[in-house]
C-alpha cells in the first residue's frame, strides 16, 4: 500500500503546515538566476563584475521564492482562520500549490481565500517599489534597488496573471466565490468558473505558438506554451471533478462497495496468494484476515521487494501493510469523499470497515463505473 508521497525536499513547518519544494522548482530557480545574471541585470547596472551580477541573480531568486512562499502562505493562513486544515505548501516549476484538506464553506469563504495571496503580492510590489524608488534616488546602493526594482515587477506580475478570471488561478476562485456565492451552486460555478479557465488556457498555447513561431522568443514561447498546457489540465481536471461530485452526489458508500470481499488469511504464504488469488481473481490488493478480524491489507508493491525465491517461505503477515496503517473507509461514507481519499493516497481499493469489523470494499473502478452508467442514461 502507498501512502501520500510528496515528490520533492520537505523544506520546513509553518505552523503546521510543512512547506515542499518540488524537484522540477530548481529548474525555474536555475533559469531565474541565469538570466538575472547573464542578462537583466547586465543591462539594466552597466558597472559591475561578473560574480556580482551572479550574487545579484541568487538573492533576486531566493526573494522571489519568498515572495511566492508568501503568497501562498497567505491563501493557507486565511484558509486556516476558518477552521480549514491546510496540508502542504507545494512550490514547484509553476509556482506554488497550497493543498487544503477540504472545500470552503461557502462563496464568501473562498473569495477572501483566493483574494489573499494576489493581495499579498499586491503588497510586496509595493513595498519592493518602495524600497527602489527611495534607493533610486538617492542614488545609494544601487545593486539593492535593481534587485529590488526586479522583484517589484516580478510581483506585480504574479498578483496580475494571477487575478486572471480562469480556474484554477486564483481570479477563476474569485469568479467562482461569487458565482457561487449569487447561484448557490457550486458545480455550475466550478464548471463555468473552469470553462473560463480552459480558454485562456487556449489563448496562453496559442500566444505561445506565436512567439515561437513568428519571433525569436523561443523560450519565453515554450514557456506560455507550457503553462497554457498546465492551466488547461487543471481546469479539465476541475470540471470533471465538478461533474463527478455531481453525479455522486448523495451516494453513500455502502451503496458501491462490492460485499462479497476477497479476503486473504494471514497465514497464506506468497506462492499460493500469488497462485490462487493474484492470478485467479486479477486483483492487486486483498484484505487480510485472521480467523474474522481485519488484520491488514496485502497488495502486489508489499510483495515485490521480496525475492522470488523466499515466496514459499514467507507468509502474507510477514509483508502486509497492518490495520493500523491502512486507510480504510466506513459505510456511511460519502462516496465522493471516499474517491478523493482514495486518489489522494493512490491506491486501487479500500476496505470498508464497521466496528473494525470488513464488510466490503471499494475501488476506484465501481465508483467509475456507477459514474459512466449515470451518464450514459442521461443522469448527470
Ligand atoms: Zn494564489
């Protein structure tokens, strides 16, 4: 079984809330130094050495990645003082994500959430425009006021694309606060929210094309390009979930799961649960049981760190992933909790229990499948 994994460095907590810097951000912090060093600041500040200007681009890089960091600090701290659970602060090729645990209360919850982090960096442009102009003339410190100028626009520019009205930035969340909050509907407000955001998503591809084909901007080109390509997934992404909920909505989990559980006992030993379960029933995870009680859960990733030839001789028990750890689900459960949760720990199948008791499972393919006949016959 797979727990939540987070692909990159767990930077630090911040009040709980554990800050993670995504393997593909230090390409975006690479390129923000280089090009600081090797081209904006050289035009910009005539005077200076090489290794100054390179000093110039690290610290012009790491005030950005604070800048950002604040941003999305914002959107968690708001997020917070209502009572919502903020997981993680992800920063990665992108930007930032602030992965909150639920979906806000209402339209007026979400809009000061989303408005939060433009509003923050409202404020840092601000104060960096500040520190420049002050700088600038009096004419001291000069290589602090172009820093200081660069990271002014750099923010202006992040509060600016940000406040563009398309889901999943954070104007579409605003759009949709209110949508929402004037239609009391929050699927139709995700979804016209997330067909907005489609389309400038469309409008950043083609941009991108342009520059890429008619300019020499090959890069600034593929960037629009693939950060029109980012914000389409994510707003198809959103629309389908906005549908999905929908479709789900009501359905308890009892409803779905499958009764008749496959179950392993724990003294079976690897040969035979590959043999007589894995191939039989083509199935990648099973409960595991001892006698009635719900021990654990085995799936094909426990046992395929084990060497084929200690199959005979180990038994489920020795590889299992024990009850205590397993997420598991209960029957009166909402279905599209149960898909969220299930997704968010990337895994197939999950047990449903009562009293600590198995009373079926649930994959991800039956939630799915009761999706695709509700609407083939029209019902979403
Ligand atoms: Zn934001």
């Amino acid at each position: 079984m797979y727990t939540m994994q987070l692909r990159g460095i767990n930077l630090l907590k911040i009040r709980g809330v554990q800050v993670v810097i995504d393997y593909s951000w230090f390409v975006i912090f690479l390129l923000v130094v280089f090009s600081m060093a090797e081209s904006y600041f050289p035009r910009t500040e005539k005077s200076y050495s090489t290794p100054e200007y390179w000093l110039m681009g690290i610290v012009a890089a790491l005030l950005l990645f604070l800048s950002v960091l604040a941003h999305e600090l914002a959107h968690s701290l708001v997020a917070m003082g209502q009572g919502m659970r903020v997981l993680s602060i992800r920063l990665f090729i992108f930007g930032g994500v602030a992965q909150v645990s639920s979906e806000p209360r209402s339209g007026r919850h979400e809009f000061l959430i989303a408005l939060a982090g433009p509003a923050t960096s409202m404020a840092l442009a601000c104060i960096f425009g500040s520190v420049y102009l002050v700088l600038w003339m009096g004419g001291w410190l000069r290589p602090v006021a172009a820093v200081a100028g660069y990271l002014a626009t750099a923010n202006g520019l992040l509060a600016f694309f940000n406040m563009i009205p398309g889901f999943p930035l954070d104007g579409g969340r605003i759009l949709r606060a209110i949508l929402w909050d004037r239609w009391n509907d929050l699927t139709r407000a995700t979804k016209t929210a997330s067909r907005i955001g489609n389309g400038f998503a469309l409008v950043l591809i083609l941009f991108g094309a342009v520059l890429l084909f008619f300019t020499q901007a090959l890069v600034a080109g593929l960037w629009f390009i693939f950060i029109g390509l980012f914000m389409k997934q994510s707003a198809v992404g959103s629309y389908q979930a906005a549908v999905l909920k929908e479709a789900l909505k009501g359905v308890q989990v009892r409803q779905i799961m499958t009764e008749n559980v496959v179950s392993v006992d724990w003294l079976t030993s690897l040969d035979e649960l590959i043999r007589d379960y894995v191939y039989r029933h083509h199935l990648s995870s099973f409960p595991v049981l001892d006698r009635e009680e719900f021990v654990g859960m085995v799936s094909l990733a426990d046992i395929r760190p084990v060497p084929k030839e200690l199959w005979g001789f180990k038994q489920v028990r020795d590889v299992m992933t024990a009850a205590d750890r397993v997420l598991s689900l209960r029957p009166g459960d909402d279905a599209t909790e149960a898909l969220t949760r299930m997704v968010a720990a990337d895994v197939g199948r999950m047990p449903v229990l009562e009293d600590g008791r198995l009373v079926g499972i649930v994959s991800r393919r039956d939630i799915m499948n009761l999706f695709k006949i509700k609407s083939d016959l029209g019902l979403t």
